[in-house]
C-alpha cells in the first residue's frame, strides 16, 4: 500500500490483485480472439469454396447432359449431319 486508507487492506489488495490480473491477462485474451476470428474466417473461406465447387458441378453435369440430349437427337443418317453439327 502507497498510504493508508480508511478502507481495509484486505479489500484494498483483493482489488488490486484482481485489477493486476485482468491487466496481465489482456494480451492473451487478445491473441485469443485473434485467433477465434482468423478460424471463423478460414472456416468461412472453406465452405464458400465448397459450396462454389458444388455449384459449378451441378452447371458441368446440365451442360453434359444437354450435350449429350443434343447429340442423341441428331438424326445420323442424313446426309451431312456431321457438317450440320460443325457449322451450327
């Protein structure tokens, strides 16, 4: 104690300690939602990418499909159906 007060030591230093840990403990609590925040933000990242995958399969696979509904229904034995599908 720097002087005496009318408060009781006990208190007075129960305070302070408290006070002192809060103190001591602030950079930790800071790296700590530092990290928590970089997590959420990773975590974040990972799934839009996954999500954007999934959606760019789903575009791939219409676009076979239609590809291929498009090949089954060219009539083959015409004359100059490989010249239709060139030139369209």
């Amino acid at each position: 104690m720097a002087f005496p007060t009318s408060t009781n030591d006990q208190i007075t230093d129960s305070v302070t300690q408290a006070n002192a840990k809060v103190v001591a403990e602030a950079p930790a609590m800071a790296m700590a939602n530092l990290y928590q925040a970089t997590a959420q933000a990773l975590a974040n990242a990972a799934h839009n990418a996954t999500a954007a995958q999934q959606q760019a399969n789903v575009t791939a696979q219409a676009a076979t499909t239609r590809g291929v509904a498009t090949l089954f229904s060219i009539d083959t034995t015409a004359p100059g159906a490989t010249e239709d599908i060139l030139s369209s």
